[in-house]
C-alpha cells in the first residue's frame, strides 16, 4: 500500500513538474510574440512618420542649404564697390522669400506635393542668382 501511495505521488509530481514547465514555455513565448508585435508597430509607425514629414524635412534642409550660401553671398556683396545696394537688395528679398517658405514649411501649412513645387521653384530662383 505504502508502494502504490509512492508511485502515486511521483506520477503527480511529474505531472506537476510538466504543468510548471509548459506553462513557463507559453508564457515565454505569449512574451516574445508581444514584444515582436510592439517591434512591428513601432517601425510601421516609424516608416509611416517618416514618409509622412520627409518632404517638409527635406524642404527645411535645402532652404537651410541656402540660406547659409546667402550669407557667403553677403559676405562677398559687402567686398563689392559697384552697385552694393542693388546686389544687397536682391540678396535680402531672396533672404525674405526663404524665411517665409521656411514659416510655411514648419508651421505645416503647405501640402507635401507643394513642397516638391516650392522647391523646384526655390532651385529655379537660386540659378538665376
């Protein structure tokens, strides 16, 4: 009798163990989808984020582009000795038509295909200069 009450207590703990141990594998995993779902989410946020502003982003570093060759070209306007003013006068509408496309393009009032234009335009009016 004492025989059959051992193997009786070994077979429950082995099932006992067997619980513990799938339920230890399940959890594991059930954690390691989360965490693969959260990784999926934050880069499809990520990408749709950056497909969303990467036109204002590129809009906002080409007139940054520019707006640093306009004060070389004020630098090299100020060693001219003919017609200073006119030059500098030009210099500063170009100066004022690229902060008010860079208040545009960060207050986000322009649509991302007008940012492709705006900056056709922008590299058509620097040529030209």
């Amino acid at each position: 009798f004492q025989m059959l009450k051992k193997l009786h207590g070994q077979a429950n703990n082995r099932r006992v163990q067997f619980a513990v141990l799938a339920f230890n594998k399940w959890t594991k995993i059930a954690q390691w989808r989360m965490r693969c779902i959260v990784n999926i989410q934050k880069n499809i946020r990520m990408w749709s984020t950056r497909r969303h502003f990467l036109p204002r982003i590129e809009g906002v570093r080409a007139i940054k582009g520019s707006m640093s060759k306009i004060s070389v070209m004020i630098e090299i306007a100020r060693n001219i000795k003919y017609d200073r003013e006119a030059v500098m006068k030009e210099i500063d509408e170009m100066s004022e038509f690229l902060e008010g496309e860079m208040g545009q393009l960060k207050a986000g009032q322009v649509h991302t295909d007008l940012i492709q234009l705006k900056l056709g335009r922008l590299r058509i009016k620097l040529k030209f200069y």
